[in-house]
C-alpha cells in the first residue's frame, strides 16, 4: 500500500495518536479505545470518515517499519495540520499515552518529538501533559 500523498487536518490528529500507540511497539486495548472514542465524540471528527482510520494506521505501521519514517510522518502532519490545531494535536497524543494509566519510555520519546516538531511550548506542553494524567487518574 503505498501512503496518501497528503493527509487531512483529521487524518494527521489520528496519525499522531496511532503513532504514540505504536511508539513501544505494543498497541494496547485501552489505546484503541481511546482512539475510537476521542473520533467518535469529538467535534473536530463530526465530519470525519472513520474508515479512514485503517487507511491512516496502514500509513503509520509502513512509515515507521522505515529508517526515516518518522521524519516522513511528521512531514506529512506538518505539511497538513493548521497551527491552530498543534495543541489538539499534542492533548490527543497525551491522551492515548495515558489511556493505558503507564507511560514507557519509548511513549515520552516520542512526546518529546511531537513536542519539539509541532514547536509547542514548553509551559503549554507542560498543562496539556497534566491536564491528560489528571483525565486518565486511577483510583
């Protein structure tokens, strides 16, 4: 399957949240469900095709089997995420990390990346990053 050539402003915010599952090469229930529950409800996907989401994540599992598949990915999310939306962005990737209630090493890496390569700042990231563990606190 070869990638789309471009993505939608929807397609990247579920590329980024496929991405983060993937990124310790264990893709967990509790992800999945977040996924599908952060497209299902959210207003920015009222319009989204959900089937697209297979086609996203066929994407993101043949970039990232490259050398240089992250820097391809984020090429492509940089090249179709408005400004306005690199916060979500990052929130939904929060999210996901989270879903699961522990964060692996290879989850903050990546974080890390989507942090520097969207250019959110660092106090911004920092009140996205708690606002998604106070949402994902386990009794």
């Amino acid at each position: 399957m070869t990638p789309p050539a471009s993505l939608t402003p929807q397609d990247s915010l579920v590329a980024i949240m496929i991405a983060v599952s993937v990124a310790d090469s264990d893709i967990r229930t509790a992800e999945l469900v977040s996924i599908q529950g952060i497209v299902n409800y959210l207003p920015i996907f009222a319009d989204y095709d959900v089937d697209r989401i297979k086609i996203v994540a066929r994407t993101v599992f043949d970039l990232f089997e490259d050398d240089d598949g992250l820097d391809a990915l984020f090429g492509l999310i940089r090249a179709s995420l408005p400004e306005r939306l690199v916060e979500t962005a990052y929130a939904l990737a929060c999210d996901v990390a989270a879903a699961d209630g522990k964060l692996e090493q290879a989850e903050l890496r990546l974080l890390e990346e989507i942090r520097h390569e969207l250019e959110i700042d660092r106090l911004h990231a920092a009140a996205i990053e708690r606002g998604a563990r106070a949402r994902h606190m386990r009794a």
